[in-house]
C-alpha cells in the first residue's frame, strides 16, 4: 500500500523503511508501559505501514516474520481497530495502518476457576494479556467455512479480538453444558456470570455422531 510521502508530515509519513519504522518504535516507547490510551488519542492518518499480522498469531514487517517478542508486545499494546473496520498501530502523534489476516491476538491459553454458574474462564494471549471472559469481553463462536466447525474469539479490548486457538478451544469445550436458551437447548460455556453459547445441541450430536 501506499504511503503519504508529504514532507510536511511527522512519522512513519515520511518513509516505509528500516528507519520509519524504527521511529515509530521509538515514539511508541515514549508513550509510556503497560497499556497506553490509545482510544484518547486522535492523531493524523500518516499511511500504510507494512506490517501484517497472520491468522496464526506472526507478525510480519516487509514479508519477514517480526523476531523481538519484546517488539511485537510493544506493537501489541499501540494496537486499535477502529469504526472503518481497519487496525492500526496509534502514538501521540501518528496513526498508521497494517494488515490483519484474521484476529489481533492467539489465545493460547485457558484457566477455569469454579464451575457451574460460578465459573470463571481467565486467557492468556500470545502477547501476555490475560482477560477473564465476561460480560465486557465475550466470546464469539463463528461457524468455520468447509469444516462444519467453529471458530472461537475473545473480545481483548476495544474492537481487538483473541482467536482462541486450537487445543484451547478443545479445553474450551470439556468446561461447557447445555443450557436452555430462549426455548432451544444449547451447549455453551459461562464466565462471570454470562452464558457464551457455541452451538445447538442437536447440531453438535450431529457432528459427534458424523465424526
């Protein structure tokens, strides 16, 4: 994608390289540890950087996977999507965009705390959040195109999701019941006090007894 290259510009406006994004590392630094508000902030629109993230979680800057973990976390907590439905990396000063194959993050792991109507599901992401699923972060369950499966996410924060992994979402389902809903049995999973429903009871016998 094309970048704005208007000289008058601050930040990665100027440059797609090495060097732009070096820069945007350093700013991002600046804005401070932890998680910084990027919902405050409204800088101007700079470009689009080349970055991606792929639906198995890698970032990729210029084609070649992101190695500096530390980066990727530090990217990570600049994260926002916003209402046009695009992600991009936020500082004080720049907005820039990037490409998202699927999910912002990979649930890569799960802890249940209690049972029944007191469970408590707590993640943890491939970039160290941990999030308790509740009513302010829901999971989804989408039906999976050409499996007859599900894909399963977690609402992080904002508008950016976890694509609960595999071996998660098998852990995932061993904690789940079938729960009435509006008259139709379903299996779902609860969390603080939410029920997250996957699928109808009678589509999952279907699948368990296909499989």
């Amino acid at each position: 994608m094309a970048m704005h290259t208007d000289t008058n510009q601050t930040g990665l406006g100027k440059a797609s390289d090495s060097a732009g994004l070096e820069a945007l590392i350093s700013r991002a630094a600046r804005a401070g540890k932890g998680l910084p508000p990027v919902e405050r902030w409204n800088p101007e629109f700079c470009g689009d950087l080349d970055i991606e993230i792929r639906a198995d979680g890698t970032w990729f800057y210029m084609g070649t996977p992101i190695g500096r973990p530390a980066l990727i976390q530090l990217f990570s907590s600049v994260l926002r999507k916003d209402e046009d439905g695009k992600t991009y990396l936020v500082t004080p000063v720049e907005k820039v965009g990037i490409r998202v194959e699927d999910a912002h993050f990979i649930a890569v792991e799960v802890n249940r705390n209690d049972a029944g109507v007191d469970q408590v599901l707590t993640f943890r992401t491939n970039v160290g959040d941990v999030i308790e699923a509740g009513p302010e972060n829901p999971l989804r369950f989408v039906d999976e195109d050409g499996t007859g499966g599900m894909k399963p996410y977690l609402l992080v924060r904002g508008r950016l999701e976890a694509l609960v992994s595999r071996a998660v979402m098998y852990e995932l389902v061993s904690y789940g019941d079938e729960i009435d809903i509006d008259g139709t049995k379903m299996f779902a999973v609860r969390s603080k006090g939410s029920v997250f429903p996957m699928m109808p009871v009678d589509k999952l016998e279907a699948l368990s007894a296909s499989s």
